[in-house]
C-alpha cells in the first residue's frame, strides 16, 4: 500500500473528508467530523488508526509494525507502519475498524446520514 491507495481507500468509506487541520504534512481523515484516520505525508509512510482497547493491544504483541497511536491516546489509537510485511487487506480490515468504531460514537442522526448515503 502506498500514500494514493491509502488515500483513496479512506475517502471510498462514506461520509469521509479529508483535510490539514494540524499542518501542512498531516493528512487527517473525517467521517462526521470526527478523525478516524491520520497520515504523514513526510518520511515513511504511516498511519494513526483508533482502535478498540484489547484489539489495540493484540495487534501490538502481534505485529511489530503496530506501536501505541503516536501523539495520541495510546489506549485507543495505534500507529501502524505500512510496508510489504502486512498485506494491504488487512490494512483496510484495520481502517474499516477505525472507521466504524467512529461511526458508531456519532449522534444517530450523523449515523443514519452517513449510513444512507
């Protein structure tokens, strides 16, 4: 998975937006203006994912290129380093996870938008 893949698989998921809330490097994906997704668009390529707690830690002790989310909470975010060690339907498995752990946090009414659309 490159930068473009990633890039594109995150604004295929519904509702997503994508901005630099931060800085000129730090590519941020939204789904009802919650973060669900960040990138760095400098050095190698990476991405901040949430995560539900134990899964968190499982994927940690599993996977040497999962580390506790990177200027984040590290309860609920990991850092994951994107090389050809993972196969990139994992990494989505792990996007969509990101993904719908935020959806499901979001007012029922944000919900049921993103959800019909």
């Amino acid at each position: 998975m490159n930068i473009e893949s990633l890039r594109e698989y995150c604004l295929s998921l519904k509702g997503t937006t994508e901005g630099f809330p931060f800085d000129e490097e730090t590519l941020v994906f939204k789904v009802g203006g919650k973060m669900f997704a960040l990138t760095s668009l400098g050095g190698p390529l990476s991405v901040n994912l949430k995560c539900d707690p134990e899964k968190a830690i499982e994927l940690r002790e599993n996977f040497p290129q999962v580390v506790p989310g990177y200027h984040m909470n590290k309860k609920h975010w990991n850092t994951v380093t994107i090389d050809d060690s993972i196969p990139d339907t994992l990494i989505q498995e792990w996007i969509d996870d990101s993904y719908w752990l935020v959806v499901a946090s979001l007012p029922r009414k944000v919900r049921t938008e993103i959800e019909s659309n």
